[in-house]
C-alpha cells in the first residue's frame, strides 16, 4: 500500500498522483479507487481508537512523531492512516465532530500536496487540521494561512486543544503582535495567520538579515577557533516546511499580479503638498481629448502635444521629487480613474485603499510614485508623507520557498492549468457530502443601472414577502450603498456588510438565514462563516442569492452563487446586469449597445446575455493568465541574474 502514497520531498516531482490520480495534467482530477480504500482504512483505525483514554492517544501520537523524525516518511500509507485517524478521534472528543468520508478524502489530497476543490459549506477549516497535524510530526513546522486575522483566530481557537491533546502545538501570529509573540508561534508544531501576515515578516526577516552589520571574510570561522560565540540574528520564522493556503485560488491566482511589498518610515524626499495642489488644479483644467486621452480598458494615461505644452508652462518652481509630468498624471488618474468608495474610502481622516479582489479594506496598503499623495489632495486631506518600499517579493515566489503546499478552495476549476504550471498544484475535486440542490435563475439585464437597482430591490421585496432569507452581493462598497438606497426606497428592512471583516461583521453574516432577513455584503465579506438557516426559510426554499453585477472573473460569481444551498440545504442565485456596468463598458462596448438597444418599455431584456458575459469573462481571464505568466517569467529572469552575479563576485 505505500506505493499509493509515495511523495517525493521535492515540489517538482508528484509521483503520487501517477498512481493515485493519474499524471499531473491540466483539468480537475477526480479521486480513484485506491483513494476510496485509504478512507476506508482510516474509518476502521479511528474507530478502534474510541474506547480508549485520552493518555493512550497522546502516547500513540507521540510514538507515531518519534517514528516520523528517525526514519519514517510522512507519505507512508500507514503514517498518514495514524495521523489522520488520531486527529479524527481527537475532533471528536474535543469538539462532537465526526468527518466525513469526503472531508477525509480531502484531507489526503492536502497532505499529498495539491489543491483540494472543496465546495462551500463543506468543512475547510476542519479538514485542514487532517494534513497539518499529519505535517507537524516531521517537527519543521507546519503554516496555515487564512485570508484574513479574524479567520485565522476563528480556526486556530476551535482547533488548538484537539492538537493540543495529540501533543502539538499550535500557535497565532497576529499582525500587531510583538516579535517575541511571533517567534513563539512560529516556534509551535503549526502556525495560523493571515497570509499576508506571514509573507510580510519573510519579509521582516530579510531586512534583519540585511541590516546586521557585514563581518570581514574569515571574522566568524576565527571566532568559533578560538572558542568565542558568534552571535546569530533572531529570526520570527523557523523555515518553510509545509504552507496550507485556504481559498486558494483567490490568494494564489486572483491576487498573484500584487506583491508583497514591506514599507519603510518616510523616504528622504519630503512631500511636496504646493506641487500636488498646483497638479490638481491643472488636472482640472485639462480637457479630455484635447490635451490627454484615457484608454478605458487599459487605465493609461497618454498626453497630446498640446497637453504637453500646456503642462510644460505651468511647471512650479523649486525642486520637484518626481518629473512634473508624473506629478499631473497622477492627478489626472486621481480625479478621472480612481473613485472613492471603489478604489478606496475615506476612514478617520485617511485614505484607505480597498481589495479590488475582495473588497476588504487594507489601511497597511498605500498607492506608490506620489499617487497616494494625488488622492489625498483630491480629497482635501493633508498629504501624508511618502513611505519607501524596503522590501518586495511576489506571492509566488514566495510560495516556491515550501517544501511542500497544498491548498482548498471551491473554485479552483477554471485555474486549474495556471496552478499547475506556476505552483505544480494540481486540482482533485471532492464530492459534496450531500447533493447539491441550488437552482440557478436566468439572468436578468438591464440597459441602465438604475433600472438594474430598482429590479433587484422589487425582486428581493417579493422574495422576503414568501419567507425567504436574501442576500445580496455587491462589488464595490459603492455598489453595496447604492442598493442599500433602493431597499430602503421600497422599505425592505436589510444590513449592509462591507470592507471590514471582523468577529461583529461574521455574527451578522451568520444571521443572514433568518427568515425575512435581507443582507447587503461585498465580495468577501463574512466569507467563511456558516450561514444556518432557520426552518421556516429551508421551508420556503432556503438562501436566495443575488448578484448586483457580473465580476471580471467567473470564479468570483462561482464563490457568490456557493453562499446559498449549503450542506445538501436548498437555495437558489440568480444574477442581474446592465449596459453600464462598468464590466461591460470597458471591455464589451458592442455587448453594452446591443443589451440597450433590445431593452423593453421598462428597461429589462427578454433575452439572457449571461453566455455571452460569460465568453467576456473567460477573454479577461485569459488576458489576466498572461499578465501572471509574464510576471513569473521575470522573477525567474532575476533569480538567474542574481545567482549570476553570486558566482561571479
């Protein structure tokens, strides 16, 4: 039985998935009859294990890690059936729960390192603590990156005594925590903390690195001859083991094309607050087409020649930081581009840039080059001074640092290929526990969006009339007041959820299931909290999920629509479009007249362009792959170049 779970240490061999899913390949892979059997033998080696007390479990464990770190491989059929088998005894008594066949299949396919497409409501926090306690045993420490801080203590404080009972360790880095607190959570058996959070103090530790002070050659090895101690940097890693990565193609692919970038305190260059004003009040006074042209689709700006000349005459004396050029571009993206409550929001007097992926609110985030700066003088702030990048790396290579990842998510099919090549992830999709019963309503198009709004609000109105629980995704914070506005108009009652993910927002999301209950959330808001529904809306056919607008990446409607029929519950999504939305205008002009010109006396199409929104989606995504494929093909460029000019000094 070994044969069947034989992984090479190396991320760039999978030999596993030859003899258990086939070669790696791009497409969703599917589970085989030998994976069946190895969920099967964990069920009968748990059982066994009930009856006996909770000393012999952590004896059991602790034999088990004593065997992993002398000789054994953690890929061993039989190591991966104890691990697995202890931790599920270890649910039990901690918490009641019992894993399903399928959340176990899961788990072997995380800790095989690959992507485990597992629907929503499907139990990913559970699941992940099968392969990281199975990864803990080798003692290198294990990373479980969520998208958010309020997750990552969500699932480390459910979880912490059922390792704690197997003789793991499990700790919480917190963003704002203190080093020493860092570096005892990463010292535990498994780690959790937002994955942001985790590369930025990569990060932190590179800049430690480079900051003590460089010894002469020979200084170290001298020392240590003649007895003295060389002293070594304190570190807040230990290394990178094995990285579990929950929601995975958002982190990996969606938010792959932004790096993770380490800011310092203000640069030497002071910020120039006359020479922001003075590009604002030229940014006004420029005229569109005449003196600058804006490329919608691509967000560039581009001068004319008489743009350029009436730039060149209002240059402002002194010395400038930037070219003046620059200076009044940026200006011209901050009024003409960028918009609040979109792009970003104004919160205490700052502003705070938003997740375009998300939607969440990031106040560690700032625009760079002076646009920051735009911004806040377009808002009629004090501009901040401007903060000096000390340190960049891109999520992948990040990534590429493990020894070994493995990821959940319920859309990853779609990106399959992507995860393949750049990661060497593949996807095995895992069968929901009970079937799924969500009935997907034809689209609904408008030619305006305000027609759009007043449809949704009817429509949700008659929806709360029947007993049923709605909840409608926006996304943008924009989008989300703007409905707002319009369910107030018609007297729905309704929350708005949006930007901050929080413990007050996941309580509030989770209420969504009462009947008549109508909640208004961006994009990620409370994802990853369970919405029960009250049995009276279950009666009336359960979540009723809206979409505001079509997103640029079908995955993201694919994770809206997930939020109703959870679990086996009944449910149903349907989705809502106009010829404004901006998904449209930029990209798909010749489909936003052709929505307009076959509208009705009140605005609504009788003809479902979903289709061919759906072809769009699938050009942007392509457009996107390339854009993340070129990026990976310069980080490989540089590393190349850096190890070149290693041997060579």
């Amino acid at each position: 039985m070994n044969s069947h779970w034989s992984v090479m240490r190396k991320r760039r061999a999978i030999p596993s998935y030859r003899r258990m899913w086939g070669t790696p390949r791009p497409g969703v892979l599917r589970a085989d009859a030998s994976s069946a059997e190895l969920v099967s033998r964990i069920r009968a080696r748990a059982e066994r294990l009930v009856e006996r007390p909770t000393q012999q479990l952590r004896h059991e464990a602790d034999e088990l890690r004593r065997r992993v770190r002398c000789d054994a491989n953690l890929c061993e059929s039989d190591v991966v059936i104890a691990a697995f088998a202890l931790m599920s005894e270890a649910l039990r008594r901690e918490l009641g729960l019992h894993y399903y066949d399928e959340q176990l299949l899961a788990g072997l396919v995380l800790a095989a390192g690959a992507i485990a497409e597992v629907q929503t409501g499907e139990g990913k926090t559970i699941i992940a603590a099968l392969p990281a306690f199975l990864h803990s045993l080798g003692g290198r420490g294990v990373h479980v990156a969520t998208t958010n801080e309020y997750l990552s203590r969500r699932d480390w404080e459910l979880l912490r005594d059922a390792y704690g009972m197997l003789g793991a360790t499990a700790g919480l880095v917190a963003p704002q925590a203190p080093a020493h607190e860092k570096q005892a959570a990463y010292a535990c058996d498994i780690t959790y903390a937002p994955g942001y959070e985790i590369g930025f103090d990569f990060l932190r530790d590179q800049l430690a690195r480079r900051s003590q002070q460089i010894s002469p050659l020979g200084w170290r090895h001298q020392q240590q001859l003649g007895g003295g101690r060389t002293e070594t940097l304190p570190q807040l890693q230990r290394g990178h083991a094995f990285l579990v990565v929950d929601e995975a193609d958002s982190v990996l692919v969606d938010e792959a094309t932004m790096p993770l970038i380490l800011s310092g305190v203000e640069s030497s260059a002071h910020t120039e607050a006359g020479a922001c004003r003075a590009a604002a009040e030229l940014a006004d006074a420029l005229t569109p087409d005449v003196d600058f042209c804006i490329d919608i689709r691509t967000k560039c700006i581009r001068f004319t020649e008489v743009g350029w000349e009436r730039i060149h005459q209002r240059i402002p004396q002194g010395r400038l930081a930037r070219s003046w050029a620059l200076t009044v571009e940026n200006a011209l993206r901050a009024s003409r581009l960028l918009r609040r409550d979109v792009d970003y929001v104004i919160a205490d007097g700052a502003v705070v840039l938003v997740d375009q992926h998300t939607g969440r609110l990031h106040e560690e985030r700032t625009w760079r080059a002076g646009l920051h700066q735009a911004v806040e003088v377009r808002e009629g702030l004090t501009p901040t001074p401007e903060r000096s990048t000390l340190a960049r790396i891109s999520r992948q290579k990040y990534c590429r640092r493990y020894r070994s990842m493995c990821g959940m998510t319920g859309t990853a099919s779609g990106a399959e290929r992507e995860l393949l090549e750049i990661y060497r992830l593949p996807v095995v999709q895992i069968p929901t526990h009970r079937p799924c019963r969500r009935v997907e309503e034809p689209g609904r198009f408008f030619a305006t969006v305000e027609q759009k709004l007043q449809a949704i609000a009817k429509d949700v109105e008659e929806r709360v009339a029947r007993g049923r629980a709605v909840l409608v995704g926006a996304s943008t914070i924009e989008n989300s007041r703007r409905i707002s506005t319009h369910l107030s108009a018609q007297r729905v009652r309704h929350s708005v959820l949006n930007g901050v993910q929080d413990e007050a927002e996941a309580e509030l999301v989770a209420l969504a299931g009462q009947p008549r209950r109508v909640t208004v959330a961006t994009n990620m808001a409370g994802r990853g909290t369970d919405i029960v529904l009250a049995e009276e809306v279950l009666a009336s056919g359960g979540l009723h999920v809206v979409g505001a607008e079509f997103h640029r990446s079908t995955r993201v409607d694919r994770q809206l629509a997930g939020r109703a029929a959870r679990q086996g519950d009944p449910g149903s999504y349907q989705g809502f479009a106009s010829a404004e939305d901006s998904l449209l205008v930029e990209n798909a002009p010749a489909l936003a007249r052709a929505i307009r010109q076959r509208a009705g006396a009140e605005g609504e199409c009788r003809r479902d362009w979903t289709h061919a929104v759906r072809q769009l989606q699938c050009q942007l995504e392509q457009r996107d792959r390339s854009k993340r494929r070129q990026l990976v093909a310069r980080d490989r460029w540089l590393e190349s170049a850096q190890e070149t000019l290693a041997r060579m000094a």
